[in-house]
C-alpha cells in the first residue's frame, strides 16, 4: 500500500471551479464512502475547505487510484476537473500533506486554520472507520509537525487568516474598523474566527446572523455581540460597515435587493464557497465585494514580507518528511527481521532437541550451558545482519533488503504479514 493524493486546491484551479467542487455534509461522508469501498482503496480521508479538496488514500496500486478518485471527484463536481486536479504520490504525498498542515500551501501562507481543518477531517475519517493505521498515525504526524511550525518560527505573522487579510483590505475602503459595526453571517468555525479576529481589531457592535438562532446567541456571547436571525439580514445591512459571510450553503444569502441606498460606504466579505453574496451587489453606489476569487487573483497574503519565516518552515518540513520516511522504511522491514529470528530460534529448539535424543547422559546443568552457548552464537550471528538491514532499510530502496532476507534464508513470504505488533515492538 502506498500513500496517494488527488486533489484541487487555489494553485491548480479559479474560485468557479472550486466553487463547484465545495464538499460539506452528507456529501461529503458520501464521497469519503464512495472512496474508501474502492477496489484499490484501503484506508480514505477527504479534505474539503474553502480554497482546495483533497482525497487521501493509502491504495494498492497508482493508476487504479488515480483513475477511481478522479472519476468520483468528476462525478461529484459535475464536471471534468481533469485540468485542475494534481496528484502526489508516496514520498511527495507525505511532503504534500505535512507542507499543507504546515500552512505552507494555503492561499494567506502559514494561516493556522488549516490544522483545524485537517483535524476535522481525520475526525469523520476515524467516525466513519475510513482510516486505519497508515494514514492515521500519519496524519497524526502532520499535525504535529503543523504545531511544530507554528511554535517555533513566525510563520503565523506571515500569513494571517483570511479574515486577517480580509480586514486589512476592508481598511483599505472604510479606514480602521475600529468603533465600526459589522455583520457576521453564519456560526460555523469560521464565522468564529472571524467574530474573535473582529473583537480584538476593536470593532464597537458585532451582530451574527444564522439560521440557527441558538448557535447565533452562543457565538454573540463570546465576543459581547448580538444574535439575530438570518431573515433580519437585510435591516442589520442598512447600519452595517463591515460584513463576512461564512455560510457556503449554496445559495446566495446576500442579494443587491437586501441592500438599501448609504451614504456610507459597506463592504462585504464573502468567504464562502459556494459564494453567499450576489456579485451583481457591486453596481451598487458605495458597496465593495471582496470574494476569495478575489483575493486569489491579487495574491493577499501569499508570503506576508516573512521569507525567512516561511524558509525556517520548509526547514522543518524537509527534516520531517525525512525522519517520517526514514522510520516507515525502517518499520517495513521490521517483520522480516522478527520472522528471522523466529526460524532462527526454531531452529535452535530443533538441534538442542536432537542433540539431547543423542546424548541422553547430559545432566541439566551440561543442558543448560550447551543450550545457551548455541543461542548466544546464533544471536551474535544475526546481531549485525539485523541491526545493519534496520538502517539500510531507511534508504530509498529499503525495501529490497527485507526481500534479499526473505530469499537467502527462505522465509516464508507470508510470515512477516502474520507477526502482530506485539512481537514487533517486543
């Protein structure tokens, strides 16, 4: 088995196309179905966020997975996504997956939302019994190494979230939103972070709109807001400065007809994919959309003036992605090595056996000590085979060496496959 990723992100494909692509809810545990009971597929994740959807698959063969994960993304998105998609495989694979947990690879480079998401997705993956080991340790592993990232170097200052950059551009029509009011439509983890992002830029009044009136008062609460419903949003606009909407629900929640005539500016936020806000809003006198598309096409936040920054990261990608590697090699061959060992002992057992049918005089004391001077020969004997194959299996070719034992000693092919963890680990 190895490690496969097909997927779309910001780099590969415009907003329209991800637009398309957007994967939440039951869609989105229907797809990870659909990929996981492939014939090819063992074990299963998707990645589904506003700039990119990604499926993770450990398969058995690369052209078979290939084929199969495309065909269910073209299937999803309606349309042939064969122009924007890109595909990493078992060593770029875990390169790819510990740069993006790293935020190396969002639209706002080094955003730490990411690892949320990334989380998430791991969570319905093990809800679902998608995932297994392989790609559950390493998973595990990448947000480690996001954390990692985080903590010791400055690559949150490099790229703040979306709404970070989204504010910046909002100061750049409405001047600094401090005492300004805003609007935030939705409650999911975004409209979180954006309601939090707001509170600390000193916005005066934050009001949050929602379908679910309940999870609205609970996200007011957090930051000394308002909750109203989602069917006030047009009297809430005709006092707002400032909205975002988070909603991605595929229907536009903002229309040009919701929006009164101002003598004041408004601008608003879309960050959702699908968009919530009509474009045709920008005719209007005074309003200004800013959508993810647009933020693509302008580069926001790509490097954030922190090169060093991003360089330590990579740093600490390449030297993971190393290690990672290095012990996964190093584990393949484990098995085979236990399996030597196992024949080895039973052979021991065999002759110590038959040398005592032969010399029945032998006491148990002469028993003993021709016992362990057989098996300590037998251990010094494998000793430096064994230990020099573990590190030799770390090479890019490791996995020969497993294979060269298994042949020179004719273990059984299937012997390795049957040894638990239990007696790896021992």
């Amino acid at each position: 088995m190895s490690l496969l990723i097909v997927g779309l992100s910001h780099r590969s494909a415009p907003v329209s196309v991800l637009e398309q692509v957007a994967i939440s809810g039951d869609a989105l545990v229907k797809l990870l179905h659909d990929v996981r009971q492939d014939a090819h597929v063992a074990e299963a994740m998707v990645v589904s966020t506003c700039n990119r959807v990604e499926v993770y698959a450990e398969v058995d063969r690369f052209h078979g997975g290939v084929s199969a994960i495309t065909t269910l993304l073209d299937r999803h998105a309606g349309v042939d996504l064969a122009p924007h998609l890109y595909v990493h495989y078992e060593d770029q694979a875990v390169h790819h997956l510990m740069s993006v947990a790293s935020g190396l690879d969002s639209m706002v480079v080094g955003e730490g939302q990411i690892l949320g998401q990334i989380r998430a997705a791991l969570r319905l993956a093990q809800q679902e019994d998608a995932v297994g080991s392989i790609l559950n340790e390493l998973v595990q592993q990448a947000l480690r190494v996001g954390k990692r990232s985080h903590s010791e170097t400055g690559i949150d200052r490099a790229g703040a979230s979306l709404i970070g950059v989204g504010i910046t551009l909002a100061e750049t029509v409405l001047g600094p939103v401090e005492g300004r009011r805003a609007l935030v439509v939705g409650a999911g983890s975004m409209s979180a972070l954006t309601a939090a992002t707001l509170a600390r830029a000193g916005v005066t009044e934050i009001v949050i709109a929602n379908r679910t009136f309940e999870r609205a008062e609970r996200l007011a609460e957090t930051v000394g807001g308002r909750a109203v419903p989602l069917s006030e949003i047009a009297a809430e606009l005709a006092t707002a400065d400032l909205v975002v909407s988070c909603v991605g629900a595929g229907t536009r929640v903002i229309t040009p007809e919701m929006i009164p005539a101002r003598r004041v500016p408004l601008f608003l936020l879309d960050l959702a994919l699908p968009h919530d806000v009509d474009t045709a809003v920008r005719a209007l006198p005074g309003v200004t959309l800013v959508d993810l598309e647009d933020m693509q096409q302008s580069g926001a936040g790509s490097d954030g003036g922190r090169a060093a920054d991003i360089a330590a990261v990579r740093r600490i990608v390449a030297d993971e992605v190393t290690a990672y590697l290095n012990s996964a090699r190093a584990a393949k061959v484990t098995p085979t090595v236990v399996a030597l060992r196992s024949r080895a002992a039973q052979v021991v057992e065999s002759e110590l056996g038959r040398l005592h049918s032969r010399m029945p005089d032998l006491d148990e004391r002469q028993r003993d000590e021709v016992a362990q001077a057989v098996r300590r020969v037998v251990d010094k004997l494998l000793h430096e085979p064994t230990v020099r194959v573990k590190q030799l299996a770390a090479s890019p070719a490791g996995d020969h060496y497993a294979e060269a034992l298994r042949e020179l000693f004719n273990l059984d092919p299937k012997a390795p496959d049957a040894v638990s963890r239990m007696e790896i680990e021992q």
